[in-house]
C-alpha cells in the first residue's frame, strides 16, 4: 500500500492581487501528479466562496450565513471546473463534507470508503467543506482545520499546508526574514502573522492549530509555498518549506 498524503490550498492562494485564479493551479496539479507515484494523495481544497464572489463581482465577502451558503453553491462549480482544467488528462472527483461527517464513525467510515474508491478509480479526490448546508454550529471554521482531520481520518503519513509564503518565516515582513526549516509549535506562534486574506477564513495561526491535531495522530506536518514550482516535493525532501514538529 502507498504513504499517503494530504495537501491543503487556501482561497487566498488561489486567487491572486486582482481575484482571479492563479497559476497555483497548474503548480499543484503538476506536483500532485509527480507525487502519485509513491503516494495516495488527497486535496483539500477552500475557495468556493470566493469564486462565487469573483464571479458575481461582488465587492466585498458577506458576512451572514445565507449569503455565503448561496456564493459556495455557485463559487463551487467555478472553482472543480479550474482544477479540472490544471489537471488536465488526470481525473479529479469532488468530495464536500461537513463537521458531523467526520465526527461520527458510520459518517467516517463512508467518508472513508469513498475516498478509497476514488483512488482505485485513479482518480484525485478534492475535498471541501459542504459550505451550502454547513452552519456556524457545524462548521469547520476553515480547511485548515478539515485537511487536518481528513489526514487523521484517512491514516495519511504526510499533511502539507500551503501558503504565499515559502514557510514560517522569522522577522515576516521584514527584510531580514529567513525562513525556518523545521520549527515547534510554540516556537512558530512567535512569528505568526495575524494577517487573513479577504477571501478566506484561515492564516498561520489557524495552521499552527491543525498542525498540532494532525502531529497528535502522528501525521508529518509541512507548510510550503502554493505556487512555487515543484515546492510540495522540495518541501518533503526538507529543500523548501517549514517542517512543523510538537517540541
């Protein structure tokens, strides 16, 4: 049986200065088909909403549950037709769940057996949070957050979280910033940037929490740059990114 791995991409990455999609896209279809060699990968992608607010060019996010409902029913579709075209020749197949899929067991066990179906079909399963029926009391808060619990869930051996930067930096924002290679949990909040994007709901700090479910499991966590070429395989070979540990 293949390792396997989950790779995580937030709407802020995929939707660039000027809200349209980005060449993160085409990047992480490339390496996810470079990696299925000698894994069993899984994306876990956000941005349904904020395709659905590109595409009816509104100005602003909303913020009441009834209008973000609508944006994910519509940004949802938009958003599985661009990873369609990134992945070209390799089929993809759409997974939305909600909080209560993954917390009860029959609800995890079908969760489960799809994914697995979906990969002897040798297909690529995206995963996303079900934001048309989800409501606050249900909902994960952000993929962040899902990534890591569909990594437990599954048994994968490997979660990478993927940002606009090339890892936790030290000094962000700076012009003596560095990048860490490997960091702990508590080191890293000193140099979380508080920062979330318009679009999305997640930022370092939202990682740093799903990093700690996921590493609780003893699941690898690494946090890499979404649209750097090749970034996903340098950052598991320790050539890029930040490898995030408990300690």
């Amino acid at each position: 049986m293949k390792n396997r791995l989950v790779i995580k991409v937030g709407t802020s990455t995929l939707l660039d200065s000027h809200d349209s999609p980005s060449k993160a896209f085409e990047y992480i279809a490339e390496s996810i088909k470079t990696l299925r060699n000698e894994y069993d990968v899984i994306l876990v992608s956000s941005g349904a909403i904020g395709f659905g607010v590109t595409q009816l060019k509104i100005d602003e996010r909303p913020k009441d549950l009834e209008n973000l409902q609508a944006l994910s029913m519509i940004g949802q579709v938009g958003l599985m037709k661009r990873w369609g075209r990134a992945f070209k020749d390799v089929t993809i197949g759409q997974v939305l769940v909600t909080r209560n899929d993954l917390h009860y067991d029959a609800s995890i066990a079908y969760v489960q057996k799809s994914i697995q179906h979906v990969w002897a079909y040798g297909a690529v399963p995206i995963v996303n949070e079900n934001d048309a029926i989800s409501t606050d009391e249900i909902s994960f808060g952000d993929n962040d957050q899902l990534a890591a619990r569909i990594a437990v869930i599954i048994g994968a051996n490997r979660l990478v979280l993927l940002t606009d930067q090339d890892g936790i930096m030290r000094g962000f924002g700076t012009d003596e910033q560095t990048r860490l290679t490997t960091v702990s949990i508590e080191e890293a909040k000193k140099h979380a940037s508080p920062t979330k994007s318009g679009l999305g709901k997640g930022g370092v700090s939202s990682k740093l929490l799903a990093a700690a479910d996921a590493l609780d499991a003893g699941v690898e966590v690494f946090v890499a740059h979404a649209a750097t070429h090749q970034s996903i395989e340098l950052a598991l070979t320790g050539q890029a990114g930040t490898k995030i540990v408990h300690y």
